[in-house]
C-alpha cells in the first residue's frame, strides 16, 4: 500500500453523465531546484479518518493520502489542472467536476 503526503491538496467530486459520483484528492508536491512540481489524482476515496492535524483518505487502490489539515488549497500547478478538468466537465452534458472546500469530515459522511 503506497502513503502519499502532498504538500497541497484538495477534494473534488466528479459526477457522470450517469449520475455516479465519485469523491477524488488532488494531492500538490513541490519540486524545487532540482526537481519539478508534481501532482496525483487519487483512485476515488472509499473511506475517511481522522488523525489530529490530518486527514488520512483512502482509496480504491489501497493507497493512503495523508493531508494535513492546513495544507488545503492548490499549487499554481493544480489549480490550472483543476481548472481544465472542470472546463472539459462543462463540455461534456450531464458531466460536472466539482471542489469540495474546505473539506470537512461530517460532510464526507
């Protein structure tokens, strides 16, 4: 099981033209000199915990994304991914990308 810590995060919900939704984290990780800004968009979240200053989402893969709490928000990098996601959303009837900020646990419920 892979445990991701992003350095920026968000929550985004992606709704079908079906109808289905699924809740994903957009997880942010900043590069540096040496290396370049990268990004992750999680399986889909299948649970939810708490752990003091963090969120912990689990996802379809298995894989944990570990987001502190005051760390919500995008990088200049995934907020231009987020917004291209929910551009070609608009594009496509019955498709809508959504954020769900700031995210809260009982919202989740």
């Amino acid at each position: 099981m892979a445990v991701y810590t992003p350095d920026r995060w968000v929550v985004i919900d992606i709704t079908s033209d079906t109808g289905t939704k699924i809740r994903k984290v957009l997880g942010a990780w900043y590069g540096g000199f040496a290396k370049g800004d990268s990004w992750r968009l999680n399986s889909g979240v299948t649970e939810v915990k708490e752990d003091g200053d963090w969120f912990i989402f689990v996802g379809y893969s298995g894989s944990e994304y570990r987001c502190h709490k005051n760390c919500e928000g995008t990088s200049m990098m995934t907020a231009g991914i987020l917004s291209d996601l929910m551009t070609q959303a608009e594009k496509r009837p019955g498709w809508k990308v959504e954020l769900v900020t700031p995210f809260t646990l009982e919202e989740h419920a």
